[in-house]
C-alpha cells in the first residue's frame, strides 16, 4: 500500500510539472518569454473542425483553470514576448488577442482584438505588447491599476507542416489614457 502511494504521489509530481513548454499532439515543443520568464501555455491541433469563438474561450478557461492565480505572469505594455518553436522552420502566425475575466471566460462579447501577423524565422519570433483597446470599456476604477487586467492570446499558424494553436494568458495594465482627459 504504502509502495503504490509513493507511485501515485510520484506520478502526480511529474503530472503537474511547469508550464513553460508544451508539446502539441504532434510532438513539437513551444515556448513563450517576456523578458526571460516563460508564460503558461497550451498548444492545439488546429485542424479540429472547432476554431470557433466558444471553442477558444473554453481553451481559455482550461488554462486558466490549471494555473495558480498568483503564478499568471505580469508583462508590462511594451515589453517583447517571445516565440521559441522545436522546429527551424520560417512561417507567419496569426496572433489574436482578447480580454478575459479572472475564469478565462471573454470579458466582452466583441471579437478578438486583431488579427496581427507574427513572422517566424528559424523557428523564433516575437511581438511588441500592445495596449488592447477594449481594455477602455471597463467603468470600473479597478481595472485601471497595474496588472489588472487578464489577456488571452492565440497564435495560429503551421509547425512542422501541422496546423497548430497556441495559447497564452498574461496579466498586464489597460494603458495609459494620457493627460488631455
């Protein structure tokens, strides 16, 4: 009995190892940096028939799900997110960008912030973080204070010749409104 605890306390340490690489069902390993810490993230088959906005959501709220609230990393607007991929190859990714709720669920029902193209080149790339416009729509003085606001993102393009999703959540400020409000 106490042989097979041991197994099961073992087998669940490894289970719930970090997030900071994950392997799509094709077996190619992504990773995603801001300012050399690595964000969590989940990585798709795309070619599921299922690329629909409740299907991303869902995607969204797993991954929140799994991660502690205080481990969903803090990237301040303007910092460089990295893309590292297993395999060298060159391609664009579709990145699209929403504002989520502390669930993962959609803050709003407008549609995703974007489209933006990311190149990859020799399987790296990255983009600049942006402020998200619809991170304005909040009344509340609250969503205004640094870090408090909860994005999703989706990159969306071919790795080793599968179609694949990789998604990320960060927290990060809504901007600032300047000085002529």
């Amino acid at each position: 009995m106490k042989r097979s605890l041991c197994v099961l306390v073992l087998f669940l340490l490894t289970a719930c190892s970090a997030w900071d690489q994950e392997e799509d069902p094709t077996g190619k390993a992504v990773t995603v940096l801001a300012d050399g810490t690595a964000i969590p993230l989940a990585v798709r088959a795309a070619g599921d028939g299922q690329t629909d906005r409740e299907h991303r959501e869902e995607q969204y709220q797993a991954l929140v799900e799994q991660i502690e609230p205080g481990d969903i990393p803090y990237i301040q607007l303007g910092e460089q997110i990295e893309v590292h991929l297993a395999e060298e190859d060159d391609a664009d990714y579709e990145l699209t960008d929403v504002i989520l709720l502390p669930d993962g669920s959609y803050k709003y029902k407008m549609p995703d912030n974007g489209p933006q193209m990311v190149g990859i080149s020799g399987g790296a790339g990255s983009f600049e973080l942006g402020i998200n416009p619809a991170a304005f729509l909040s009344s509340s003085t609250s969503d205004y204070e640094p870090g408090a606001i909860l994005r999703g993102f989706r990159l969306s393009g071919m790795n080793g010749g599968e179609l694949q999703d990789i998604y990320f959540v960060l927290r990060t400020d809504a901007g600032s409104v300047g000085l002529s409000l």
